[in-house]
C-alpha cells in the first residue's frame, strides 16, 4: 500500500492578456507535444458551454486560457454555491463553426479575451499534424472544442485508452478510468477533485462560477500531469507489442471518427414515441391487473421486492430451493430468478414481462425525447471505448446496446430511430461472428466444414446431436440447437441447459456429450481457454487484447471461493471470441470511415451495436454504398472461415428489408 501524495506543484500561468496568448502560441507552435484539456458548465458534450482550455507542454507548468467565467453574482441576486437555477447569463451552447454566437455578453465581469480571439490564435498549433497531442477522455474535449471551431489533430495519445488497454477490467469508465483515479494510481498523487470547486447536491455550481484563480490551479493540472502519467502508461503498453499494435493502430485512430458519429447523432420520430407511450402505459396497467388476478393478491406493490416476495414464497409457495436472499434478508427477484421460476406459475411471466415494459417505459420511451439535443434536433448518444474489459463498446444517453430486439416491444423502440428526408437507414451486420471465431480458435474440422460450404450451423448443429439428415431439422430443434451454440460457447454448463429446457440433467448431459462428440475441437478449445487463463493469467484475442484473470490464479493458491471461480473461467472461455468480434468490429469502423472519406460518399456511420453498424446513406447512394460497406466489414480480418455480412435499409432501424448480393452495385 502506498500514501498518496499530495498534488505536485505546476506553474499557472492564466492567459487573460492577447500579449500572454501571443507568447503561449509561440510556445504551442515549437513544441514537441501539446497536452490539453477543457472546463465546461456539464458534461453533456453536445450542450456543454466552453469556460475554460487548459494547455501544457511540459510537467511543471501550465496554461489556464479563461473563455466563460461569468460573475459569482447572477443578476437574480442568488450567489456563488446557491441551487442551481437556468441562468440567462451563462453562455449558450455554440453554433458548430460560428464560435462568436457562443458569447452573450460584451465584457464579462472576470478579465477574459474574446471566445473567437482565443479559438483562432489557438486553431493552427492544435491543429498542426507534426505536434502530437495528449488528453484523457480525448472524444469528450475533441468534440466541445469542435463545436466552438477546433478540430484538434493529431490526438496521439489518450491516457484514459491507454490505462485501460493494459488493464482491461478497470471499467466502467467512470469508476477506475478517470483522470484523478489514474493519476492516483499511476503516479500516487492526490488530485484535487471536482467538488472541492463545484460542490455538490443542491449547493453544486458550475465551473462558470468558480473563480478563475481556482479553476486555473485546478485545470492546469489536469494538463500537465498528463505528461508524466503518458510516459509512465507508455512503458506498460510498449511491454506487449501486440497491446501497443492495438493501441497506436485501432483504439487512438478511432477516437476522431466516433467523434464524428456522436457529433453527428440519429434522428427520432417524436410523435411516434408519444403513441407508443401511450400504447405502453394501457399494456402496462393491463398486467398490472393480470397479476392481481392471477396471484390471487390485489393491491401489493409490484416493484416492490418484500411485498412480490411474500406473495410468490409465502402466498403462492413457490420453490426457494438454491435462491439467495438478499442483505435484507429477503429472496432476490433478479431476472434470472425469475426466469428459473416461470414454469412454475402463470403469474411469473406476467411479472417479467410487466418488467419489461416498465424498463422500455422509463428508460427509452419516455427518456429519449429528454435527450434530443435543442440546436440539432438529433439524440447523440456516447459510444464508450473503454466501457467493456473484452474490447466492446458500450454506450449511454440512451444505451443503445441495451434495447431488447428479442420482443414485439423492444423493436418497437428501434422504429422510433429514422433516416432524414431522402436518406435511408443502412443496417450491416455480421453472420454469426463469434460462431465463426470460435470455429478459427476452434481448428474443430466440422465446425470450419459447415461454414465453408455455407451451411446453416444452427441447423447442422440439430442434426449432429441428434444425428439426423440436415434436411430433416425441425424449427424447435434448430432453435434448441442456436441455444447450445452460444450457450456453450458462454460456458453453460450441463445445469444450466436443464434449467432453461424442458430437458433433465442426465439428458442435458447427453446432449452436450453429443455436442462435443461432433465438435471435439470446440470441447479441446474450452478446455485450453481454461487451462490457459489459471496457468498464465490471462486470455487474449487473436490481434492479441489481453484480459486478466486474478481470481484464477488465486485459485492455485486455494483462496478463491466457487463462484468466483466459475465466473472467471466462463468469462475467460469467451473473452477471446467476443474480445476478437470487437476488434472486427473497429477494424471494420476503421477502414470504412476512411473509405467513405477518400471516395467522397456522403453516408455517415451514426451507430454500433455490438456486430452491426447503421449508416444514414441518401437514397441514391444505398446500393454502391451498401457494397463498400459489406466488402469492408467481410475483409477486416482473415480467419479460417469466411465472414459474411448482410445488409438490410429502411426508414427506420425497426422495419428494415434485406438487400440481396445480387442487387447491390459493385
């Protein structure tokens, strides 16, 4: 255990003079790298107004270049730290391109230079492509500083990307990936946190608010101490030279272009919603009534844990058999309970479904009109590098990735997405990705055979643990069979299969002991990722992203208990395969992105969700476009089987029709 230190001493210079910003940009303009970082009045990256750009190009001093400060005295008469309120003073979110309408007053109260003198003197070193540039959390200062006329370039190195790609299981972002934490943990200094200048609960103020001399002392640090920390994270990445291949290849060569897809946002049919919420609330208070009934209890709280609990364990006399209570000594009712339960009463499908549409309700069709940003018009969701330890991409407001598609409901919510007037939505998505990894690691002759003929490997799966002709396989045995792929290749145990079949354990057994009888490479890889990750660690996908496994290795020390330990070995058999589908994934982004640009096509990506990528393409653009975007995807990465992408369009991300091969232009 180490005491962290106490902040070290930068030097601030505040630039409030033009012969101050003249002699920084002197400085800007003969460095060898420009650290820079950005205070804003929120978060929200689309909305947020500028307050302040901080600079630094070495450890020990830096630049606090003041934009937004307004007066600790609103007009209103409230003070500094009072409850936040709309202030008609703060400065409006920019036009893109058109920084001075970012200004609403003549001469702010604090000493400041003019927003557009500071954005244009500052324009040329940030955007020179010789300096390199460092950030945390890059896309989010990338996309506030475009907004006010900034296109900062080359964004080298990004340390909350870098922390992360060498230690993967540090998310979510917000948790172990910022910057105060990282610095901690790094370079064992205590940052000063946000709050000691914001405050927080109904006291909380913006950073327009803070003085200037805090903020300064505040912002310069989060730039010069990016110095020292890249140099210190360097030395991690540069220890693996497939982490640094990942790094310097896909992850920081990505961050402009999900810029762009955030800046550029998806459209919503608003009215659509409405009816929708309408729809969902009547379904909603109809199950609601259903459980009443059918429980035989009128009146409990249905979210409510202890009331749902006595009426399924104690009225109803459900099984409790292998449940767990929680720390209030009540039986947990998580989904998967539930979903165990559901065969034993009509009530708990109702009760899950009655979920369900609650969550649609409050988290997607009520909250997205929330988030439609006032200039565009559009919801700009963010799309999170380091949201996931196997590589994937997570996002938030909305989580795009979390909308169910396997109910009636949950599509419904994609139809809400739509394409602009003489624009399309383009949806590609990979065929069975990770069937088809697992098939490379695999080597199993069977598997890679099926896929090489073109076969459906559901299907082919069905007839050989059932050992029928693959023309005789019925839609139930196919879809049973779909289950056990991906089940297994999650690391579903013989239990588990019974549990969510009709199946027994003795027969769940044999059908997995036939499973692996056909696929007896699939069972040998299983195996490995297992060994693999006690003996080493580690597991690591195919362009070689590492992920860690401690509990497993604590388990040859005899110090890590079942679960856990199950756990770990389910997520190390899939973190490969899933981890290697990401890397497709951005691959795929990477080389589409900069095709798009160098053949002048106006489609834009706007969305990723996990295999798939959605593009707004006008309409006289679709089937070239189609083409470029399905040659690009099933080229990304060569495996011993072909990958297939398959394109559907429409005008909304809901009702979508195929386009076949043979209509796409070439």
């Amino acid at each position: 255990m180490y005491t962290p230190l106490t902040e070290p001493h930068v030097y601030v210079t505040v630039v409030d003079t033009l012969e101050k910003l003249a002699a920084l940009v002197s400085l800007l303009e003969a460095a060898t790298v420009i650290a820079f970082d950005t205070e804003t009045t929120g978060l929200d990256k689309m909305s947020a107004n500028l307050v302040g750009i901080s600079l630094a190009i070495e450890a020990e001093h830096g630049y606090y270049i003041p934009v937004g400060h307004i007066s600790s005295e609103a007009p209103d008469g409230t003070t500094e730290g009072a409850p936040p309120t709309t202030t008609p003073d703060e400065p409006a979110p920019a036009d893109q391109g058109n920084p001075e309408q970012a200004m609403l007053w003549d001469a702010p109260p604090p000493p400041q230079l003019s927003l557009a003198s500071v954005i244009e003197a500052l324009r040329p070193a940030l955007t020179a492509p010789a300096i390199p540039k460092i950030a945390h959390n890059g896309k989010f200062d990338l996309i506030i500083l475009r907004r006010y006329g900034i296109d900062v370039s080359p964004i080298q190195f990004d340390t909350m990307i870098g922390a992360w790609l060498v230690q993967p299981e540090t998310t979510p972002m917000d948790q172990k990936t910022g910057l105060k934490q990282v610095v901690k943990d790094r370079l064992q200094y205590e940052m000063t946190d946000i709050e000691a200048l914001i405050g927080k609960g109904r006291k909380q103020i913006t950073m327009a608010r803070v003085p200037i001399e805090a903020s300064a002392k505040y912002a310069t640090a989060d730039a010069a101490l990016l110095i020292p920390l890249r140099e210190k994270i360097s030395q991690d990445i540069a220890a693996n030279a497939a982490t640094e291949r990942l790094f310097e290849q896909i992850e920081m060569p990505l961050v402009p272009i999900v810029a762009d897809m955030e800046m550029h946002g998806v459209l919503l049919d608003l009215p659509y919603l409405e009816v929708l919420s309408d729809e969902l609330s009547a379904r909603l208070a109809e199950i609601e009534r259903s459980i009443y009934v059918t429980s035989g209890r009128d009146g409990f709280n249905i979210n409510s844990t202890r009331q749902l609990a006595e009426v399924l364990f104690d009225h109803l006399k459900l099984s409790t058999q292998r449940l767990r209570k929680t720390k209030t000594g009540h039986y947990s009712l998580t989904a998967d309970v539930l979903e165990s339960l559901k065969k034993e009463h009509d009530v708990v499908p109702l009760i899950l479904e009655y979920r369900q549409v609650t969550k649609l309700l409050s988290t997607y069709v009520d909250a997205l009109p929330k988030l439609v940003n006032a200039q565009t018009g559009r919801v700009h969701t963010s799309f999170n590098q380091t949201g996931a330890a196997t590589g994937r991409f997570s996002s938030s407001e909305p989580n795009l990735q979390n909308i169910p598609i396997r109910t009636e409901e949950g599509r419904r919510v994609r139809q809400a997405f739509i394409a602009p007037a003489n624009h399309v939505l383009l949806s590609v998505d990979y065929s069975q990705i990770e069937l088809r990894i697992l098939a490379h690691f695999s080597g199993d002759e069977a598997l890679i055979e099926a896929f090489a003929q073109g076969q459906d490997i559901h299907a082919t799966t069905a007839a050989a643990v059932h050992r029928i002709p693959l023309d005789t396989v019925s839609f139930e045995q196919r879809s049973f069979a779909k289950a056990v792929n991906f089940g297994l290749m999650y690391g579903m145990s013989a239990f588990r299969l019974a549990r969510d079949s009709d199946l027994t354990l003795p027969e769940a057994n044999d059908f997995v002991e036939a499973y692996f009888d056909r696929f007896p490479g699939v069972k040998a890889y299983l195996d490995q990722s297992r060994e693999q990750a006690t003996e080493q660690g580690y597991v690591e996908t195919l362009l070689g992203r590492r992920r860690y496994f401690p509990a497993l290795q604590e388990q040859r020390r005899e110090r890590t208990n079942a679960v856990t330990r199950q756990r770990a070995e389910r997520e190390a058999i899939n973190m490969p395969i899933q981890g290697t589908a990401a890397d497709i994934l951005k691959i795929a982004m990477l080389n589409l992105a900069r095709r798009l640009e160098a053949e002048h096509w106006k489609a834009r990506m706007i969305i990723q969700v996990h295999d798939e990528l959605v593009l707004e393409v006008p309409e006289d653009e679709l089937d070239s476009v189609a083409h470029v975007v399905i040659e690009t995807m099933e080229s990304a990465l060569e495996l011993r089987v072909p990958l297939v992408a398959d394109a559907k369009y429409g005008r909304n991300w809901h009702h979508l029709e195929p386009l076949k091969r043979g209509d796409i232009a070439g």
